[in-house]
C-alpha cells in the first residue's frame, strides 16, 4: 500500500473523472445501468483506500451538466443509484471519519434528493479526515460562468471596484473555494480530456489516464498513478 511510509510524495488533492462503467456493462452484454451500479460500489472502496494512503482531498466526477442528456431511462437510474447512496451516506464513511461534501449545481435535482444531500452534509461536517467532494450536476464552465454572474452583482451593489477584482474574487465563488487546487487528476476508461471537469482549477494538474474501466480501478492501479505523479517534474511555469 503507498502512503506517507512510502517514500513517495503524495498528493494534496486528487481529482478522478469515473470513466467507463458503460463500456464495461457492454463488455459484458449487460445494461448500463448495471455498469453504474458496480461503479458505485467501487467508488466507496476506492475512496476508502485513498483516505489511507495520505491525500487530503478527493474529488470525484460523478454526474455532469452534460450527462442529463443521456436516455432517460439511464438517468433514471443514476439518479435512483444516488438517492440510495444518499441514504447510506447518513452512516458510510463514519468510521473512516471522511467528510462528505457535495460540489454542483443543487438546484437541478428533485426537492427529496437535495434534501439527502444537505443531511448527509450535516451528518458528516465534523469529520476531521479526507475531504471528499462528490461532484453531482457539476459542470466547469457553468462554475465559471456562476463565479463571473456573483462578481457582476458585487459590481453592481457598488461592493466591488472592476478595476480591483482579483483571482482571489473569482476563487472566492467556485464550489472549490478555499481548497488547493488538484494536484493529480484521474481519468478512468482510456480517454485524454478533462470533459469539463474542473478546468480553471487544473491549470497546473498532472493528469494521468489509464485504459482500465471504472468498475475494474483498483488500489493496484491508484497506487501506479501516484508512481507515475512522482515522476513528473512540476515547474509551475518556471524552468
């Protein structure tokens, strides 16, 4: 197991694009419905596991702004895998004293599901131990545009100077606000792009793309990601 016994540096904040449980339904003549639901299982082994190995921060690509798009049959289900996940939160986790947090836009979901989602926020809130954010409705560019709407209104109530508005500002109205930015992202499922996935934040992320399926990530293939982060020289636009 890699951990801060390792020898290794371990990153701060790590973010994973869960890729592929779709393609490995297929694979296996299965809906896709079933691929969500192994990945679902695996997402709370491998958040546990990554609690143990040093990170302070997960963040894990779970629903996207782009994904209602979807046969609503699959979204039917996503959303019926989340409600049921919601309830289980209320007690998952608890002994791993990992703080659960939800980033994205909330209002997209029904009233009983945004219900869940603030009680398991609550339940959780004073865990001292991994950060993990779930990104449900999340979308990049829709942060963005949500960060620069909340700076105009500033401007507009007089409470902010256009010629004084600093990155600190903009920061200020992510879902991120006041965390590190990744140091590491993930992405599942053999595909090189960031699918709107944080992109203000990962100006200066290692990204690291591997062709397992998200049912099939282990703690074997989280451990090679973090050797190949080691590998890296971060220069942060410097020499």
């Amino acid at each position: 197991m890699i951990d801060n016994n390792s020898g290794l540096i371990i990153p701060e904040h790590v973010g994973i694009i869960m890729d592929g449980n779709g393609r490995w339904a297929k694979k296996r003549a299965l809906p896709r419905s079933v691929g969500h639901k192994f990945g679902a299982q695996n997402f709370r082994k491998i958040t546990r596991y990554i609690s143990k190995t040093g990170v302070k921060i997960l963040t894990l690509y779970a629903f996207s702004t782009e994904n209602w798009k979807r046969p609503l049959e699959e979204v039917s289900a996503l959303m019926s895998l989340f409600k049921q996940y919601l309830v289980d939160s209320l007690t998952d986790f608890r002994e791993d004293d990992i703080k659960v947090v939800f980033i994205g836009d909330k209002n997209g979901f029904d009233k009983n599901l945004r219900k869940l989602i603030d009680e398991s926020e609550e339940v959780a809130k004073d865990r001292k131990g991994m950060l993990l954010n779930i990104a449900m409705n999340y979308g990049s560019r829709d942060e963005i545009l949500r960060s620069i709407k909340a700076i105009a209104e500033d401007v507009r109530n007089n409470r902010l100077n256009p010629e004084n508005i600093t990155l600190n500002d903009f920061e200020s109205h992510l879902y991120t606000a006041g965390l590190p930015d990744p140091d590491l992202i993930i992405r599942t499922g053999g595909e090189f792009r960031l699918s709107n996935f944080l992109l203000y934040q990962s100006a200066y992320s290692e990204f690291y793309s591997t062709e397992t399926l998200w049912p099939d990530f282990n703690e074997k293939e989280f451990d090679k990601a973090i050797i190949e982060f080691n590998q890296r020289n971060r220069r942060f636009g410097g020499v």
